[in-house]
C-alpha cells in the first residue's frame, strides 16, 4: 500500500507527463498564419517583408498586391512577428497560440511611414491617391499647399478637382453636392461654407464617395443614381483647436466686404460661427435664391474669369454649427443659416414663336429687385442601442420671404400689327418649409440580414401676395395708327398653396447560401396639395366697397397622389471580380383631383411594372464595367393640372391640364472606369439612353389676328433623348503638369403642340473642355483652359429651321511667389460666340483680373491684398442665356458687376487648447 506523500508524488509525475504529452502534441500540429498589412489610408501595402519565428523555426514572407501573406506548416505556439519596408516605421506582433484550428488569422497590421536621413537628405514616401471602388482617397501630406491657403484654393490643385468661380466644386466632371467633416456634417453639408472656411493645413486627407443613400448605406444594395460627396478628415493635433479669420475691404464703385469665423475642434466636438457682409458676390452659404436671376451652372464655364451672377447684389449672411457626442453612442449636429440677399437685375430679351401663318416676335426691357430672406436649420441625431439596434433622425426647417418688383416694357408684333405695352408687378412670398426623416434599422446576429424602416415627412406651404398692372395698345402695321382702344388689367392676386407628403418604407434583406443576397421592400407614398387663389379686379368701381372676385380666374384645388411599391431584388456576388443586382416593383398610383366648388372630380389610375438591373464586372483592382436599367415614374407639377385660366399676365395665358397622366421613363446606361493609381490617371466613360411615356409637354396657340398666346400642356409618346460624357485626368511628363480632358454630347428629340399638331424639335449638345495645371517648384503655379459648346436645334415649325450657336472660351491664370511674403496672380479669359439670332449675344467680351497680396506678422498671419475685377469693365454684358425649344427661340442679357479696385486684410487667428 501506497503512503499518501507517494500517491501525492505519482499525481505530480502524471500532470506533469499530460502538460508535456499536451505540448508536444500542440507543437507537433502544423498550422497556417496569414493576414493582411495595409498603411495609414487603409490601402493593402505590396512587397512588406514579414518575419516569423517560432521556438522551433523561423521563415520569411513578402506581401501580395493585396497586401497579404500566408505561412505554412508552421510548428510552435509562441511566436514573434516583425513587418519592415522601405519608408514605413517597422511593426511587430507577439502571439501566443494553443487554438486547436490549423488556420489562424493575424490582426490586420498597419504601417505608419517613416523618414530616413541618408546624407543630409530627409525620404518621405507618402501615396497621393487611394482609389478603392466607390472612394477615391487624396493624402495631402503628399501635396505643397501655400501656408494658410484654404480648402478651395487646395481643391484646385488636386487630379480630377475643378472649382468655379462661385465656387461649384466638380469631381471627375460630376458636381460635389455635399461636404461633411469626419464624417459628419458641417453646416448641413453646404459645400460653400466648408470649402470657404476650413484651412488646407487642417486636412490629413479628404474622400471622395459615390453615395446612394442612407437606405443603401444599411441595406448593402445600390439602388438609384449615387451624388459625389466629400469626408474631409482632419489631422490629429488638429482635431482640438481654436481658429478663425477676420476680413474688411474697401474699393471703388462703393464695393465693401467684411465677413469672420470663429471655430472650435475638440475631438469630435465642434462650435462654429460665421458671417458676412458684401456687395461683391461673394457667398458664404450655397443654399437658397442667393444669386438673384440664378441660372444653372455648368462644368463647362470652368476658366471663366467673368463673375457668374447676375444683376448688383448685398448679401449679408451669419450661421452656426455644433455637433456633440451625448453619451459614448448618440452623436447630435445641428446648424442655422440666416442669408439676406437684395439683387437688382436690369436685362433685354427677344422671343420669337413661330405658328403657321402667324409669327409673333416679342422684345423685353426689363428690371427686376428682389429682396429675399432665407432662415435654415439643420440637425441629425444618430444612437446604437445596446441591443446594437440604430436610429437616425434628421429634420430640415427653413423659411423664405421674397418681396420683388418686376418692370417689363414690351413690344410684341407679327406680320398685320404690333403690341406696345408695360407689366408691372409687385410680389410678396412666404414659404415656410419643413423635412423629416427617421430611419431605424435592426441588428441580427446572422450576417447579412437586415430590416431597415424609413419614414419621410414633407411640409410646403407657400403663400403669396401678387398686385398686377398692365396696360398696352395695339397698332395697325400698314399706317401705324391705333386699331384697338387702349387695355387696361390691374389685380390683386391672393393664393395659399399647401402640399404635404409622406413616405414610409420598409427593407428586408436576407443571405441567400453564402454569396447571394435577397431584398423585400415595400413603400407608400401619398402627396396632398390644397390650392386657393382669389383674383381681385380693382378696376371695377363698386359703390358698396366690397371686393370684386374674377370668379372665372379663383382656384379652389385639391390634389391627391398616391403610389405603392413593393418591390424584390437579388444581389449575387460569386467573387470579387463580378456583381449582379437583378429587380421587380409593381406600382399602383392614383391621381385625384377635385374642384369643391364645381363638384367636378378627376381621376387617373394605373399600374406601373418596373424591371431593374445593374451589372458590374472588374477586370482588376483598377477597371471595372457596368450597365444599368431603370424605371421611374414622374408626376405632373401643381401649375400643370390646375384647371384654372392664369392671365395675370394677358398676352400669354396659361391654363392648367387636370386630366394629365404621371409620365413614365426607361433609362438604361453603361459606364467604364479605368484607374491608373502608379500614374496618377483616371478615365471615366458614360453612355445613356432614356425614352419617357406618357411625356408631359406644352401645347400652344396663337388667338387668331393676335399677338397672344394661349399655353396648356398634354402627355405624348415618342420622346427620347441620348447622352454621352468622358472625363480623362492624367500627368504630363512630371507630377507637376496635369492635364484634365472633359467632353459631353447630349441628344434631345423633343415634343410639343402647336396650334394642336404635334411638332418635333431635335437637338444636339456637344461640350469640350481642356484644362492645364502647372506647378513650378514653389515658385510659379500656373493653369490654362480651353472650352467649346456648340448647340444645334432644328425645328419643323412650320416650316425646318436649324440654328447653330457656337461659344468658344480659352482662360490662362498664374500666380507667383516673389518671396515668403510677396505673391502676385492675373488671370484672364475670352469669349467668343457665333450663330446666335439675335445681335447682342455674338459679342466676344474678355475679363482680366490680377492682385497682389503682402502677408506678414509671425507664421504669416496678416494678409494684405490689392486686387482689380475686370480691368477691361466687360463682365457686365456677360449675363446671356438661350433657349430653343418648341416653337420658341429665346434669348436674352442681363446686367452684371462690372469693374473695381479692392483694398483688403484678412487676419488668421489659431490657438491650441491647455493640456490638462
């Protein structure tokens, strides 16, 4: 028999044998290490030499294009990794390993680049761009920006970036619509307001991102067209700090600025303010009626030194921004806007609408002055509950008074008369607005599954105050002499518009095996528009005082929309190289309008069936290829289904079509990508075809014997339109010399009916843009544009008419750095246009600007700059626009700002916060 300090001694001899028996086992399973290294952007790094070792062995690795590695047989539990490459800090990772898997996955390792001083000589090696399918990544650490240049100037000489004068930001040749900072939004995403006062040396990089929502965002499927979008990340000893700026200029011609910034960064919790004041156009805020006589801009206006608003303009403008972080899951922003903006507007337009046997030829002076008054307020709220659930709220208020006069004098003739007249009209609007927006989406444990509901409220009321004068004779052409007594109008015009409108959606999406994905979606949507406008006739003399109503003129409407879609997709992804999204929707929808009054009731229903269809293939990391199908339904506008006769203004009468049907379109596109991340270049192609039915189009007429029109508007089939863009960034010879090429040609076979025959008008839009940055040393930068548009139209009404309008604009612009504190810049631009009908728009204005700027006090805070706008004073007959559809052939010339000199100063403040 065993003494127990023997039986104690045998246990410690059988535990001992099990741990080595254990370990010796473990040691002698072979396993597999693998992961992936990638830099500070995230981006797979290629050629990083990766070292393990073990107690029993050591082997040696270099990383994939991926960026990863893998290592075989490998015996051992303690292990110690090292990661080195040339220009990168070295890493390492210590394991220890007892799992009983043969495959184990190391952490993703990053690398931080690293400075070696060989010979008095500092390399840095730092990767400008990042493409990673929906993001291109700009490090600007790669890039020379001049000290306290701002984001816009930054902008400006980044690949594939081109800004406006105004401002407009333009990637790739797409418009930039909104802009956020560490991912969330800075005043509401106005891309102004962060380009304008965010400087370049704040920004570690910025993101460029196609996105498609935040349905999309949830769901994992693409579905609708993307918009670009900026995420300016800022660097980290950045992310807490006070810094703003302070700006006052004087010049001639009575032109004034003055506008300043106060900010505050504190790791993700951020205060600003921001003002102005000016008459020099010169807008903080991209919101709102800020540039009165607003036109649309265009890509091809790139190198136009001329400023793009029309008429003389005082904007005064202030707003604040915070976002905070409530809690360590709830992040809150908010931000309000306020932009006064007087615009007085001074123009001349020539019309011409041709009917058979009767062309009528109308020709306007006119002034225009408005004063508008825009409030905004933005916020978002996002939480994760602990159950990892997540709720988004975001709400938009903004409310908009305009007071405008309006002076027209007109002359209208055709072949047997001519119509001398003046319109006069005084109007006062309010539009209190209001959006909101709450999407919740629930977590599940399996991956891939998702349940997402989406409800969005509308509000718009708008509610107006119109007096209008109008008086015109008529002359026979044959002795000039009067053949009609003078007409007289003057009304009072009282109208209230309500629409309200509602959305609420709900998203399924489930794994299908391992590589597909099904998605179940259901929306309704209603829209609710109540009209009611009076017209008062305060020519009438009426002994009782009381008001006198055009009953044939009052609007009692109510409108009602209202669509459901239930919807399924399939989403198959084999591999990294291919991608399907396949998809149904079954749309029912009802138009409904009503006159209460007249117990009159309009009805239209129908059932849309929408086939979808993506297909992306990649033949590598860097060119892939897809092709798209849409369908989508379009309503008819309130001013186009309002059954009520409009003649505030007499001799062109509008009268609205209740009876109009929800026009319907296909559009099917196809778009190559090709990135050359070595190079620097980039190429994007575009294809789209898009055929509507059911179009909503104008149907004029001519009063017989008259210089009036009457204008309705019905639906037709048989209009398509075909379009085409490019856009190729590439460096020439050197980094420093970047060429960007830009082309488009859009194809429109357009309808409308004249005189109740339906009438085509075909028309061709060819655009071509070239633009040339250069940057010498630090010395000189320099760039140089050429555009060219031609726009062809051709009628058969009722005879063929074709127009060819050309527009030719080449623009130079360099600056130079004399020193750390002298810098000089000119800029320049000529116009030339041809083919236009009438006289006043071939004209070929040239614009030149130049300045000369003086920094000093410590780190260059003070800048002073002498600059003159337009030397040549020809900016102010730049304000033409053209339009040629239908039976029409408009355009016109508005008055713009034209030449001063400005004296300015513009103060730099920066302070780091104390360390606690």
């Amino acid at each position: 028999m065993q003494l127990p300090h023997q039986k104690i001694a045998c246990f410690l001899f059988a535990i001992i044998g099990l741990l080595i028996t254990n370990n010796g086992l473990a040691q002698s399973i072979n396993k597999t290490f693998y992961g992936t290294v990638v830099d500070s952007t995230g981006a797979p790094l290629k050629s990083v030499s990766v070292r393990l070792s073990t107690n029993l062995d050591t082997v040696t690795r270099i990383t994939d294009e991926k960026g990863q590695y893998r290592f075989k047989n490998i015996k051992g539990n303690n292990l110690y990794i090292t990661y080195s490459m040339l220009g990168y800090q070295m890493a390492s990772k210590s394991l220890f390993s007892i799992e009983a898997r043969s495959e184990i996955l190391v952490p993703t390792i990053e690398l931080m680049p690293s400075s070696f001083f060989i010979k008095d000589i500092n390399i840095v090696k730092v990767i400008p761009i990042v493409f990673k399918q929906d993001t291109t990544q700009f490090n600007f650490n790669a890039y020379k920006f001049r000290k306290g240049a701002l984001l816009e100037e930054a902008l400006k000489g980044l690949a594939g970036f081109q800004v406006a004068r105004d401002g407009s930001v333009y990637f790739n040749g797409k418009s930039i619509n909104r802009i956020e900072v560490d991912s969330k939004p800075f005043f509401g995403g106005d891309v102004l307001t962060a380009t304008r006062n965010l400087p370049a040396d704040f920004v570690q990089n910025i993101q460029v991102i196609d996105s498609y929502g935040n349905d999309t965002q949830q769901t994992g499927m693409k579905d609708g067209d993307s918009e670009k979008i900026i995420n300016i990340i800022l660097k980290e000893d950045r992310k807490k700090i006070y810094f703003g700026q302070i700006t006052v200029g004087g010049g001639t011609n009575e032109r004034y600025i003055g506008s300043f910034g106060i900010n505050k960064f504190n790791d993700g919790e951020e205060v600003s303010i921001i003002g102005s004041i000016n008459n020099t156009n010169t807008n903080l805020f991209s919101f709102g009626s800020l540039t009165g006589g607003e036109r649309d801009r265009s890509l091809l206006e790139i190198g136009d030194y001329s400023d793009p608003t029309d008429g003389l303009n005082n904007v005064n403008s202030i707003g604040i921004n915070a976002s905070r972080k409530i809690g360590t899951n709830t992040n809150l922003n908010a931000s309000y806007s306020f932009v006064r903006q007087e615009n007085s507007t001074e123009g001349f337009s020539e019309l011409t609408s041709t009917y058979i046997g009767n062309t009528i030829r109308r020709k306007e002076d006119y002034s225009i002055n408005t004063v508008d008054l825009n409030h905004r307020i933005k916020f978002d709220m996002e939480t994760r509950f602990k159950n990892k659930d997540a709720l988004k709220v975001a709400g938009n208020l903004w409310f908009n008074k305009q007071i405008a006069t309006n002076t027209k004098d007109t002359e209208l003739r055709n072949s047997d008369s001519k119509n001398l007249g003046t319109y006069q009209d005084s109007t006062t609007q309010e539009n209190p607005n209001g959006e909101l927006e709450i999407l919740y989406s629930k977590f599940f444990n399996k991956k891939g599954r998702k349940l997402i509901g989406n409800l969005q409220l509308n509000s718009n009321d708008n509610n107006r105050k119109e007096v209008a004068r109008e008086s015109y004779q008529v002359y026979d052409l044959s002795d000039d002499r009067p053949i009609d007594t003078e007409f007289s109008q003057n009304q009072f015009i009282n109208s209230k518009n309500i629409t309200s409108s509602s959305k609420a959606e709900v998203t399924f999406v489930e794994p299908f095996f391992n590589k597909s994905l099904f998605e179940f979606s259901y929306s309704f949507d209603i829209t609710q528009i109540d009209a009611i406008r009076l017209v008062e006739d305060r020519l009438i003399n009426n002994p009782s005082n009381s008001i006198n109503y055009v009953d044939s003129l009052t609007v009692d409407y109510n409108y009602f929309f209202r669509s459901n879609r239930t919807s399924l997709n399939y989403q198959f992804i084999p591999n990294s190289k291919f991608k399907l999204n396949v998809g149904f929707a079954v749309q029912p929808l009802l138009l409904q309008g009503k006159l209460p009054r007249e117990e009159v009731e309009y009805k239209y229903e129908n059932v849309n069936l929408i086939p979808s269809a993506n297909i992306i293939y990649r033949f590598n990391n860097e060119m892939d290829w897809q092709i798209d199908y849409k369908g989508k339904n379009n309503q008819p506008n309130f001013h186009q289904i309002i059954p009520v006769i409009d003649n505030t203004n007499s001799r062109n009468i509008v009268v609205g079509n209740p009876e109009l049907k929800a026009e319907f379109s296909h559009r099917i596109s196809t778009t190559f990508r090709k990135t050359m991340a070595s190079t620097g270049q980039y190429l994007e192609s575009n294809l789209a075809y898009n055929i509507a039915l059911n179009k909503i189009v104008s149907d004029k007429r001519s009063i017989d014997n008259s210089t009036i029109q009457e204008t309705t508007f019905k639906n037709t089939g048989g209009y398509y339109d075909m379009r085409w863009y490019y856009v190729f960034n590439t460096p020439l010879f050197t980094e420093n010399l970047q060429l960007d090429l830009t082309g488009n040609t859009d194809y429109y076979n357009n309808l409308s009916f004249i005189d109740d025959r339906k009438r085509t008008t075909k028309q061709l839009f060819f655009n071509q843009a070239l633009q040339v940055r250069y940057q010498w040393s630090d010395h000189v930068e320099s760039v140089v544009n050429a555009n060219y548009m031609l726009n062809n139209a051709q009628y058969d009404i009722p005879y063929r008419t074709k127009i060819n309008a050309h527009s030719f604009l080449a623009g130079v612009g360099a600056k130079g750095y004399f020193n750390d504190h002298i810098s000089l810049g000119m800029e320049m631009s000529q116009r030339f246009n041809d083919g236009y009908t009438s006289t006043f728009m071939n004209i070929n204005p040239t614009i030149m600007n130049a300045f000369v700027e003086f920094t000093f006090l410590p780190n260059n805070l003070a800048l002073l700059r002498v600059q003159g706008f337009d030397l040549f004073d020809q900016n102010k007959s730049m304000g033409f626009t053209s339009e040629y559809i239908g039976n029409d052939v408009y355009e016109a010339r508005n008055n713009r700002l034209g030449r001063y000199f400005m004296l300015s100063l513009n103060l730099r403040l920066q302070k780091y916060p104390k360390k606690k």
